[in-house]
C-alpha cells in the first residue's frame, strides 16, 4: 500500500511538473505572440500614415494635372487664334504659308 501510495504521488508530482512546465510554455508563446501583434499594429500604423501621404499627394498631382490641362487648352486656343488670323492675313495677300497646308 505505501508503495502505492508513493507511486501515485510520483505521478501527481510528475503531473504538476508537466503542467508547470506547459504553463511556462504557453506564457512564453503568448509574450510571443503579444510582442508580434505589438509589432504588426505598429506596422499597420506606419503604412496607414504613408497611405495618407501619398493620397495627398495624389490629390496635389491629380490638382496640378488639371491646372496644367487647362492652360493647355487656353494656350491651345491662343495658337488656334493667331494661326486664324495669320492664314486670315496671308490669304488678303496671296500668300500660301507653311501653316496653311497642316491642319491641327
């Protein structure tokens, strides 16, 4: 019976060593995976603020692309104008210009 006794407390005391050690196991793997989910947040933070600056950016661009059509088209109505007037003037005088032969 005192063997038996002995042999069943050896179990347990194997048991709790078991699960002591578990136990630090788990807590290792969850510091773990704590510090990664710290890491990934502070990289998802990073990322969010980069996206901000380049949608601002691209709104800034996407400004300048329009301000640069539009004095495209002003400076393409000036030329389309003074090249009127000049086949307008180089008609009067019977002149036949460069200009006149190309169409834009």
């Amino acid at each position: 019976m005192l063997v038996r006794v002995l042999f069943q407390t050896e179990n347990v005391i194997k048991s709790r060593e078991k699960a002591a050690e578990e136990t630090l196991q788990l807590e290792q793997r969850s510091s773990e995976a704590g510090s990664t989910a710290l890491a990934l947040a502070a990289e998802v933070a990073k990322v969010r603020d980069e996206l901000g600056l380049l949608q601002s950016e691209k709104a800034h661009l996407a400004e300048t692309a329009a301000d640069i059509s539009e004095i495209i088209a002003v400076k393409d109505a000036e030329f389309r104008d003074v090249l009127s007037k000049i086949e307008a003037a180089s008609a009067r005088l019977g002149i036949n210009t460069f200009m006149s032969c190309v169409r834009f």
